[in-house]
C-alpha cells in the first residue's frame, strides 16, 4: 500500500463519484470497466465508489482488485476511493460492525486498492455500542488503512450518536453520510426497509457535523431516466412507480427538455443543488455516453433554482 496522496483534512471535491457495482461482471467486463474508469478521469472525476462485495461474480466480488490494478497501471494520484465494510451480502438487511469486522475489512481493502480508502460502514450494527465502532474506525485512520471515515444506511439519531461521541473523545468523526436519495422517493412501505432513505432530518445533521452527502441510487435506480434498463427494472419499477413518482418523473421529463438537458442530468442537478450539505451523487453508468451526460448534468446545479426545485418535488 501506497501512502494517500490526500489527507484527511482536503475536502471531498467533485460533481459526481462514479459507482462500481457491475464492475468486472457480464453487464460491464473488465475492459469496458478499465476504459469507464479512463474516461471519468479524464472528465474531471475524481471519487470512485466500491465496496469488497461490488462486482458479484462466480462467487467472488470483481470490483476492489480491478479498481486497484487500474490505479496502479494508471497512477491516478488525485483519484480518491471510497469502500465499505460491514455488510455480508447473504444478510443485507444486517450489518457486522464488530471492532476486529472494521479493522481486518479495512485491511484487506486498502491492500487491494493499493492506498489508504475512504471507509464508509456499509450498515448499521445496533448490537455493537457506538463508542466501539467510533474507537474502531479511528483506528483504522491512526494506522493509516483510512483517510477518513463515513456510513451508509445508517439513521439519523444514530449517525448523529457516533458524531457526537467522535467529537467528545477526540476520535476520528464521521465526515461523509451514503443514504438512499433521488427525486422519486420508494412506496411506502419499502420493499428493503433496511436501506435509510435522506430526509430533511438527516441532511440538517449532515450539514451540523460537516458531512458531505454521497447518496445512492440517485436515478431512483434508473425510473428517471429516459430509457430504463437496469439489472432489476421490474423490481425497481414496483418500488418508485407510484402516483408522486410518476408526477415527478413527468415534471422532471418536461423540465429538462425546456432546459435542453437529459433528465438524468438535471435528476443529479437537483440533488447537488441542495444545502446546506455538500452533495456528491454516485452514478453508476455503463457507457461513456451515459457518464459524460451524467457529469454534464451534474456539473449545472446553478440551474436549478427555488422555483425549478419547487415544481420538481411538487406532486400528487
């Protein structure tokens, strides 16, 4: 492992970070993978999204050694990578956040990406106290494995917890929250209840303690854009294709074509405009059409006004 070329303290910068999930699987193969990552650098990205279960395929997970065999062919010395730990794909409604869970998981990845990561805990833990999952993910920051730390389906109230003891104890704080956020909110009730959805709640703590905003599935896993295709449409569908949804994705249809942006775009404008948290969407294209219109669009949150944001959240 190669020291970061970025500390702890330079701020999370960028338009978009690009999601990694089918890395190395059938629908994106190693090679277009390579390339999709070549083309995000050379527009400006500079913030990857992984995770060691990403890339799912023949019973192994793809994602972390083809990210880290490009960083090493390709030096990327400004490129920051953010990955997980916690998660055991046969349980995604459970985490294991265990101290020796954080360390080791860190470990193996910031040895696979050849530098230190950005560790976000991939799923809450209520079993283990927040003090010692604060102390653990401090730890992995003094031994060099993290620059800095983060989370992902965690609540509010108890993200807010570990902030505040981090705080106190003069530990490593979270900086960086990964909820499930886009225009169209889920059916209630949500067909995975363990994934925590951003409210207005939870970006007021992330602007209170300094987090900056990654959310996921930004697309509302692809129901806003033109043409969805994703890996799980017909599950998807059933998950945002509800009445505010379809307003929502009809309001967003007709203001982009006003606005001569593709929907995706000003979707992903949308979520950056908002504050006082800074927000970074993930995106997770498949060709470089689809990621250069994603990085166009959200390079444009100046054009998403009050009264623009007003009449894209209206519905039904």
């Amino acid at each position: 492992m190669t020291p970061a070329p970025t500390g702890a303290a330079t701020p999370l910068t960028g338009v978009a970070a690009l999601g990694t999930f089918e890395f190395g699987t059938p629908a994106l193969p190693a090679d277009r993978a390579r390339r999709l990552l070549d083309t995000y650098q050379e527009l400006g990205g500079r913030l990857i999204d992984t995770a060691p279960t990403y890339g799912p395929h023949d019973g192994a997970f793809l994602a972390e050694p083809l990210i880290g065999a490009w960083l090493h062919t390709a030096g990327a010395p400004a490129m920051r990578v953010i990955t997980k730990a916690g998660l055991d794909p046969a349980r995604p409604d459970q985490g294991d956040l265990r101290p020796e869970t954080i360390l080791a998981s860190a470990r193996r990845s910031a040895d696979r990406l050849g530098r230190p990561i950005i560790l976000v805990l991939h799923r809450d833990d209520p079993a283990v106290p927040v003090d010692e999952i604060a102390d653990a993910a401090d730890r992995t920051v003094r031994e060099g494995l993290a620059e800095r730390v983060g989370a992902s389906n965690w609540t509010t109230a108890r993200l807010e917890a570990w902030a505040t003891y981090a705080a106190a104890a003069r530990l490593t704080a979270p900086t960086l929250t990964a909820p499930l956020w886009s225009l169209a909110a889920r059916a209630d009730p949500p067909a995975e209840p363990w994934l925590v959805e951003a409210d207005r709640a939870h970006l007021d703590m992330a602007a209170r303690h300094g987090m900056t905003v990654t959310p996921y599935r930004t697309l509302a896993a692809g129901y806003l854009v033109a043409h969805h295709s994703g890996r799980h449409r017909a599950h998807h569908s059933a998950a945002y294709d509800t009445a505010a949804g379809r307003e929502r994705r009809a309001r967003l249809h007709q203001a982009a074509a006003a606005l001569r942006m593709t929907p995706h775009g000003l979707a992903l404008a949308w979520l950056r405009a908002h504050r006082p948290a800074p927000v970074i969407p993930v995106i997770g294209p498949r060709t470089h059409q689809q990621l250069a219109e994603s990085m166009a669009g959200a390079a444009q949150a100046e054009r998403v006004t009050s009264a623009l944001a007003a009449y894209l959240q209206a519905g039904p």
